[in-house]
C-alpha cells in the first residue's frame, strides 16, 4: 500500500493528514515501529496509534473495513455470557479473543492511580527481555552479554525494534495489524465535504472531511489499518531455527616462504585424536593474540571475569585459555570456534599475531597435555590466592580478618588487578590504586587494635597498627616487613590518586624499572609481606595471649 501526498486524488487541500499517512504508511519499515502513541490536542488534531497480531482466518475480518480489531482497553480476563441452543452460557476467557492478541496493554485505575502501559508477557519471555525499571525500557542480551535496547516506553507511547516485533510474527505465524487514527478541527480546511477509501490485501485507509455541526467549523479524520504477514517461521531465530554461526579464519603461523596460514576456528572442520579431517589443523592448533585482547574484560568486571587459565562471561560463556605468559595469550583454534559468541571472536581477530618464539607457558602444557596440577607463575594470577590464604590465617588466629571484606562496588579489584600491559602512566596508576584498596584501604583496623590496644598517637593508621603489633610480637624488623605496603601506600598518595607534584619520584618505590616490570615488583613484595603475615598468624595459637586470656 502505497500513500503519498503527491496522489491527487487523495487529501485535497489537507497537507496536515497528508503527512500523517505518508508517516503511518512507512510505519516498520524503519528501525523502530510504535506499538501504541498518543499524541497531540483532541482540542485541534489528536492522533492514536496502536497494534495487535491477527491470526490468519481473522485477517480475512480485518482487511473488510479501517475499523479497529481491538479497543485501548482491551487485554483482561473476565466472563462473557451469550445464548446458545437456547439457554445462557457463562465462560471465562481473556478480552479480546477470537484471533486477535495485543502486543501493548493500556491499564486505567480510574483516576485512583496514574494509568500504565504493559507490554504483554510473552513477548517479553520469549525473548527474556530485562526491564530497567526507572527508564521503563526493555533489553536482551546478545551472545556477548552486551545489553540491546528493545523497547521504550514513554509518556508518548511504547516504541519497539521491529526487527524483533517482526521475529515474534515470525514464531507465532500472525500478522501484526498498525492502527491510527487522525482527527485535525482547522478552519483552514476547505468548506467542501470530501471522502475516500482505500483498500487492499495490505490493509485500508480512510478519509472524511466535513462540518462538526452547523456553524462550529471544519474538522478531518483519517483512520488507517496495515497489515503485515508475518515472515517464515525460520526468521524468527529462535531455537531450532537460530542463525547458523559464521567461523573466523585465524592466523595460525607462516609457511617457510613467509606467507601467513590462516584457518577457521569450526571444530567440524578440523583434526581430533580420533581421526577426523586429517589433512586439516589439529583443534589443538595454537592461536596467539596481543595481551591487550584481555583489556576488555578487564574493564568490565560486572560481566567478565578473567582467572588464571579462564576467561568467564558471566553465565553465557566461557573460554580456556594461556594468560601465563607476559607477553601473548594463547588460546586454542578449536575453542575459539566453539566455546565463544561470532562477536566476541570477531573482537579477538583483531589482536592475531603470529606464533611468538616463546609459545605456550610452561603452566599451560603441564595440565593441557601433562595432566598435571600446575601453579601460574604469573604474579597477578598468583596475587589473590596470597590474598586470600593470608586473610584466612588471621581469621583463624584471631577470629577476625586481616582484610575487611570489600564494599559490594569494589568487589571487582581482585578480577582488574594485573601487570599493565605496557608502560602507560595511566593504566600503572590505576592498578596501584587497585593494590592499594586491597592491602593497605582494606586493613582491618578495629581488629588489629582489639589485639595491640591504642596507641600513643592520635590518627595512627592502618599500617602504624599493624607494625606496632608485629613489633609487640616480637617480630624482627617490622617495618621492613611492611615496607612494600608503604611503598603502595606513598605511590598512591603522591601519584595515583592525586596531583604528581614535581617531588614525585616513582624510583622510590619501584627503582629505574620501567612502570610494567615496576608494578611486578610492587606485587612480588606485596606478595612477600602478605606470606610473612600469613607465617605469623598460623605461628599464633588460637588461645593466644592477645585475646587478653579469654578462651571461647
């Protein structure tokens, strides 16, 4: 159905609902479609639209005039009583029925509430659509975790892809059914009674132009009604019918002549222990890619996890790989076929690089072809094991912490922490405030101070406790013994976290290392201390003397 306003026979002297059909009829062959909108001043020209899927025998109905098939209202449950074989029968049913399903429910509490509008739950299930409830806008998450915007809804109306309104017609095989209605009061209309109707298998459209009542001016209307048949049921991308995946071509080393060998990542296509396509790569094959792929993940600790030999998004999926070695990461060609999302291997495609002269880390060859446990030897996948362990050790000692538990917005640190991939002053900042939070911010002071008593001085600090109770102790050099966290600490007030004045000397704390093989030192020593705690804490008996005699 095609409706312009250079038809000369349609609209004579109303540009007005001209335009409002030109609108109406390029209505979901856009990006976004309206499912319900109301707008403008029933006062001077008012416009409603609305929507609902038709099934096909009630298609037939709906193309035999531009009346609408449901009512702004309609989408309860109740009884309905009529007559047959002479008697009344009673039956329960939901409004409207016979054919007819609404995609955008309007709820009126008469005034007593402000009335709402409700997007109906199976579109919403099928698609586990997720509402965010302060913006009353809907979203899906695709393969990446990423959050896709659905539908909105506004105090104008409800706004959906069409895309994935024309993938519910799909699965439910119904036509989706646009209507509107148009009324302008203008006395600029011609004082000429005019009307029209047109009508096909797309739909019908319809115009009248004529007097209010005599002497109260001119007023137009146009109602209109589309319908589109709903795509193969296959379109709709749900299982059975999901798209089928595309393979990235991975570079995977050089020929002799240095030309650059590439293969997908499909795991049918590839060799296996078992014989299958000999004449292809292993799926064991080896992919490396810049250490800078893991820098996403990093940063988006609400979704992704990064762990020593595993990459984790969420619960949608994960992926093994080598992250032992300081320089690549390596993950195997057949994983990356099969154990991520087409869009996330599209994102790793971009750091390939070609096989390095160091290859996978002695961690990863141990377990994958050994079958052997095996420690990372990688400092920040080692970090928060020390963490942890020595946390647990003061627990049981002293029946607290060493370390508060993390606030639920900094729950993350342990995930972000890592070598910065380079000497970025940017990223080595940011990971020593991480460490900082962690070793120093986190001191469990209220407990080291039930165990040492105040102190002389006023405002004395975490670490100021924590020495003067090693001291108390009688442990050798206890300053030393906490000097890496010092240095964390006197990094992060003078660099991190505030203005680097021009007396900032980051050799104090890191010498001339540049900022990557610097921050692997502030870790080692961080990772000294933290075992030295743990040594003098599992060195403590539970009954020691520091819980001022007392025993539980």
């Amino acid at each position: 159905m095609e409706a312009t306003t250079s038809s000369p026979d349609w609209f004579s002297s109303d540009p007005v609902q001209a335009a409002v059909c030109t609108e109406f009829t390029q209505e979901a062959t856009g990006s976004w479609v309206w499912l319900y909108r109301q707008r403008g001043d029933v006062r001077a020209h008012s416009i409603g639209q609305y929507s609902a899927l038709l099934s096909p025998d009630r298609v037939e109905r709906g193309i035999g005039g531009p009346g609408w098939d449901v009512h702004i209202g309609d989408g309860g449950f109740g009884f309905t009583e009529y007559y047959e074989d002479g008697g009344k029968r009673t039956v329960y049913e939901r409004h409207p029925d016979n054919g007819v399903e609404l995609l955008v429910v309007y709820r009126d509490f008469h005034g007593v509430r402000p009335s709402e509008l409700e997007l109906v739950e199976e579109f919403r299930l099928l698609f586990n659509l997720w509402e965010d409830r302060p913006t009353r806008s809907y979203y899906y998450f695709d393969d990446s975790g990423n959050p896709v915007k659905a539908v909105t809804i506004t105090d104008e109306g409800v706004r959906a892809l069409t895309s994935l309104v024309r993938r519910y017609q799909a699965a439910k095989q119904m036509h989706l059914a646009l209507y509107i209605d148009s009324t302008l009061r203008s006395d600029e209309l011609p004082a000429t009674e005019e009307s029209w109707d047109v009508a096909d298998d797309a739909g019908v459209l319809s115009y009248y132009r004529g007097q209010l009542s005599l002497g109260d001016g001119m007023f137009s209307r146009f109602d209109g009604k589309r319908l589109l048949a709903p795509p193969p049921v296959e379109a709709s991308g749900i299982y059975p019918y999901e798209k089928a995946r595309q393979y990235e071509t991975f570079l995977i080393g050089e020929t002799p002549e240095g030309e650059p060998m590439r293969f997908a990542s499909d795991p049918a296509q590839l060799a296996n222990y078992f014989g299958a396509n000999p004449d292809s790569p292993h799926y064991l094959t080896p992919v490396y890619f810049r250490r800078e792929v893991l820098n996403k993940y990093y940063a988006d600790t609400d979704r992704y996890t990064v762990e020593d030999g595993h990459l984790r998004c969420a619960g949608l999926w994960g992926l093994r790989l080598d992250n032992d070695q300081a320089g690549h990461v390596m993950v195997f060609l057949g994983d990356l076929g099969r154990d991520i999302p087409q869009q996330e291997a599209q994102y790793w495609l971009s750091f390939n690089i070609l096989p390095p002269e160091e290859g996978p880390s002695e961690t990863l060859v141990r377990r994958a072809f050994g079958g052997q446990f095996a420690d990372p030897k990688s400092l920040d996948l080692r970090f928060p094991r020390a963490y942890r362990e020595a946390d647990k050790a003061w627990a049981a000692a002293f029946g607290a912490p060493l370390f508060q538990p993390l606030h639920d917005d900094d729950r993350h640190i342990l995930s972000k922490l890592h070598v910065p991939v380079g000497d970025s002053a940017a990223e080595f900042d940011e990971q020593v405030l991480y460490l900082a939070k962690l070793v120093v911010d986190s001191l469990n002071e209220a407990a080291i101070e039930a165990l040492t008593g105040k102190g002389d001085k006023k405002d004395e600090k975490g670490l100021a406790k924590l020495e003067r109770l090693l001291d108390a102790k009688g442990i050798p050099d206890a300053r030393g013994v906490l000097r890496p966290f010092a240095n964390v600490q006197g990094l992060r007030s003078r660099g991190a976290a505030h203005r680097k004045a021009t007396s900032f000397d980051i050799t104090e704390a890191i010498g001339d290392l540049g900022r990557q093989e610097g921050f692997e030192k502030l870790l080692a020593d961080a990772m000294g201390t933290l075992q030295a705690l743990k040594q003098f804490a599992e060195q403590q008996s539970p009954l020691d003397d520091s819980d001022g005699g007392q025993s539980s």
